[in-house]
C-alpha cells in the first residue's frame, strides 16, 4: 500500500514523547504513513513569529492536508495569538469534533454509560478575536456568526451523525438572549433537520444543556453548537467521562484536517515519562479514519482498551482496577503487545467507513433597508445624567432624523430611565427616521420609513461640531422586511 504523507507537529511541553510513543504505535500497527516534521509552538513564537508558525510549514501543511499535532504552549503577554485558533482559521477548519466514551469501570466515572460527540463551531463567535477598549471603563469583543458559518456546522453534524449511526442532534444555543446571532444558528438548524427526518432532535439553552450534560450526559448523542459554548462543554463532557487526558480531537476542513489531543502541554512533567499518550493517539485514530485506514484505527483503538482492561495505566488513570502503573513508553509498548488483540469487557470498534459529505452553502440575496443608525459615544459629563445627554441629542438629530433612545450597557436609560441603573461612560445612542411608523415589536405591520446614508453622515458632523466624542456607528437595517437589530432593555 502507497504510503500518505502527513505533517507532524511536536509542539510543547509533553509533546515530544506523546508523539514518540504514538509514532511508535503507527508504525507498529504498520500504518501507511510517510511523516513531514514541522515546528510550532514556545520556541518558534520566542524567536520572534507572533503566528507561533514558520511561514514554509503552511506550505508544508498545504501539501500534505494533514496535521497531527501535540499540545501547544502559548507565551503569557506579548501580543502572541493562539496558534490553535489561527491554524483553524487560516486553514478554514470549521467543525471542531470531540467524541467522548467512558472506559467504566477502568477510568473512574459516575457515567459508565457516556458515549457522545460534541461538534463545535470552529471559526467564529467571540472567537473571531476583535476587540476594541472603545472608552476609559468599557472595552468591547465583537461575535460574529454568518449564516454560511452556522449551515456549514450544522449540516455536518446531521452527516456525522448519519454516517456513524447516531441517533439525535442536540443543538445548544443562547437564542433567548442572543437572538439574532445564537437565533440564527438555532434557526439554521431548524431548517436543515427536516432534511434528515430519520434523526431525532431537539434543542438546550446552553445554561441548562450544560447543567444536563453535567448530571445525566447519557441522554446526549451529537451536540452541535457555536464556538465558545462548544470549547466549554467539550472539556465538561471530557472531564465528566473521567479526564481531559483522555480526548482526542478533530478539526476538519474542505481541504485540510488537524488532529490533535484536548489537553495542554503540562510543562510540569515534561521529560519526565509520565504523560497520558491516550489524547495524542485517539486524535491519530481519528486521523487513520478521516485518511481512509479505518482498519488500522480500529486495531489500535481495540489495542488501547485492552491495554486499559488489563489494568496497565498511566498514573493519572490509577484506580481499583490497576494492576501497573507505567510511564508514557511503557504504557505505549503495551499496547504495540496488544496490537491484533480486542476487549473483552469494552466494546471493540469495528471497521467501518464513515466517510462523510461536506457541503458549500448556496449564497442568498436579501433586500435591505437603512432605517435608523446606532451611534456610540464616550461621554463622562455633568454626573452621567443620561437626561441631559438625551436633551443635547434631541436637538442634534435634525429634521430627518428623531432619537428613540439611549441606553447605557445594553439598558434604556433616556426617556423614562431609571435612576438606580447604574451608568458607566459608553452611550448606544439611536436614531431613527422623523416621523417614522417603525414599530420595533411589530417590524411587518407598519410602514419603516427609510435613512439616507449621507443623513446618518451629516449626524455625524453634527456630534462632532458639538465637540460629542464618537465611538461608532451601527446601522440598523430591515433585511427582508424583518427588523435585523436588537432592541434595547426596556425598550
């Protein structure tokens, strides 16, 4: 058989001898594999890449579609970015895919039973990384969610579930909150299940879904959810199942695939023989199956649970059921002896091609309407009396232009404010049309009377004259005819 070429990436910490004793594993179970090393991580940042990357490894990286990657360490200040958010990114991989199965009653759990797929967005939400300090008290993060985004994810996790035998999708969003970007992916997902009427579905605020995952985490098949919430509960369900050590994970892509463990580098041991090499190798796994060389995955996940059963672990599994406990080469040697072996108390995994479709989604064009523009302002005057600053506005916006409200933090504070909200120095200051019929709560029944963008500019010059320190504006638009905004507390 042709060997595959696939770019290895130590990385930090315990990286190096979990990637010898995977490597080990690989070659041992004859995996077809031909292995281009890259480096990444501490030292390549230190040397004065921020990227934490060399520029030919993405070429490197381009060639191959594959990358199997140890833990990376991320230097404290400087300005450096997580290299794990800008290899995702950079390179489009935009399902994050966290299986989790308890090894009961070897690795200790309340959850013998847990057996379940955390697919995470991997792209966007908070962690588009843009962040602004907009004034002296208020700094802002923006979340971004596209459509394309949420129809990417979702559809895959309806396909994973339907080409590994999974029986529900579970979608955790915080759409009572967050309606319009947590409503669009919960919308999104609305629609793409009735494609798939042979999977059951339903759907958690992510409060209570967590909370569930947390205390009963068998009732869960797939999960599908954005990116933060994805990233916490992945290590919940990992941690719930018996350790973070224990998980592999993938990030999958159009054209490119990383594979990597869940947990960090772990400076602490480092050199010292005893890391967990179960992360590291359960990623490869999931790499052997995504290259088609499930065969090879499967004996070496059947090898590794036997090893498990036998009562061989790493200290960090130690329990009733150990009979020794070994280092990271040792605990690899184990299971190269048990290669072509099978549990006898876990469930052996059995061959199978689980080869899943991806799909581009189709763009769509809307109709959009400028009916009112947010303005931002950084003001810290006469005791933050919001009534104040309501009176100098009113009598800035003009003749085409009246203002709705202010509010401060997200609440409405100017007309009819409360004085016991709390006001810092960040103001959302709207503007609407002059005598508009816009109904905020009733967008479809009533006529929105349309803004001129070069209205929402002479607004502008007006502040500005008016010596009003402008942050940003935000416009706010009907799309479709549905109003595309939120409103404010109490509005």
């Amino acid at each position: 058989m042709e060997k595959r070429k696939i770019t290895i990436a130590e990385g930090d910490g315990i990286g190096k001898e979990l990637m010898l004793a995977c490597r080990n594993i690989l070659e041992a179970a004859e995996a077809p594999l031909e292995y281009l090393p890259i480096r990444m991580g501490k030292e390549v940042y230190l040397e004065g890449m921020k990227s934490g990357i060399p520029a030919m490894a993405w070429d490197d990286m381009a060639r191959t579609k594959v990358l199997l990657k140890g833990p990376i360490t991320t230097p404290q200040g400087g300005g450096y970015k997580s290299l794990n958010v800008t290899i995702r990114k950079t390179m489009g991989l935009f399902a994050n895919v966290r299986p989790v199965r308890a090894f009961a009653p070897y690795v200790k759990t309340h959850f013998p039973d847990m057996d379940l797929v955390v697919i995470r967005e991997n792209e966007e939400d908070l962690y588009a990384g843009i962040e602004h300090q907009q004034t002296s008290e208020v700094v802002q993060c923006l979340k971004l969610v596209s459509r394309p985004g949420c129809e990417k994810i979702v559809r895959y996790a309806f396909e994973y579930a339907k080409a590994y035998g999974r029986k529900k999708v579970t979608c955790m969003t915080k759409d009572n909150i967050m309606k319009h970007t947590d409503g669009m992916f919960h919308d999104v997902f609305d629609q793409v299940k009735l494609e798939y009427p042979e999977i059951q579905t339903e759907h958690y605020i992510i409060d209570i879904g967590a909370a569930r995952l947390a205390t009963a985490p068998e009732r869960f098949d797939v999960i599908v959810t954005l990116n933060l919430y994805g990233d916490i509960i992945s290590d919940i369900t990992a941690e719930t199942c018996g350790s973070v050590g224990l998980g592999g994970s993938a990030n999958i892509g159009k054209d490119f695939a990383m594979f990597e463990a869940i947990h960090g580098s772990a400076p602490d041991i480092a050199g010292k023989d005893l890391a967990n090499p179960t992360g590291l190798l359960q990623a490869a796994c999931m790499m052997l199956v995504h290259l088609n060389l499930p065969e090879h995955a499967h004996r070496i996940q059947n090898a590794l649970f036997r090893t498990i059963e036998d009562g061989i672990h790493t200290a960090d599994m130690k329990s009733e059921h150990t009979k020794h406990v070994v280092g990271t080469q040792a605990f690899a040697q184990a299971i190269i002896e048990r290669l072509g072996q099978e549990p006898s108390h876990l469930v052996a995994v059995k061959p199978t091609n689980h080869a899943l479709r991806l799909f581009e989604p189709k763009r769509r064009k809307v109709t959009k309407q400028l009916v009112g523009v947010d303005v931002f302002l950084d003001w810290d005057q006469d005791d933050r009396n919001p009534d104040i600053l309501g009176r100098m506005l009113d009598e800035l916006a003009g003749d085409a232009l009246q203002l709705k409200m202010i509010t401060n933090r997200g609440v409405k504070v100017y007309p009819y404010g409360r004085p016991e909200t709390f006001c810092t120095d960040h103001w959302r200051c709207r503007f609407v049309a002059a005598d508009s019929l816009l109904d905020e709560e009733h967008v479809n029944m009533l006529e929105a009377k349309g803004v001129a963008y070069t209205t929402a500019l002479d607004l502008l010059e007006r502040l500005t004259n008016a010596q009003l320190n402008f942050i940003k504006i935000e416009n706010l638009y009907l799309i479709d005819g549905e109003r595309a905004y939120s409103l404010g507390q109490g509005e």
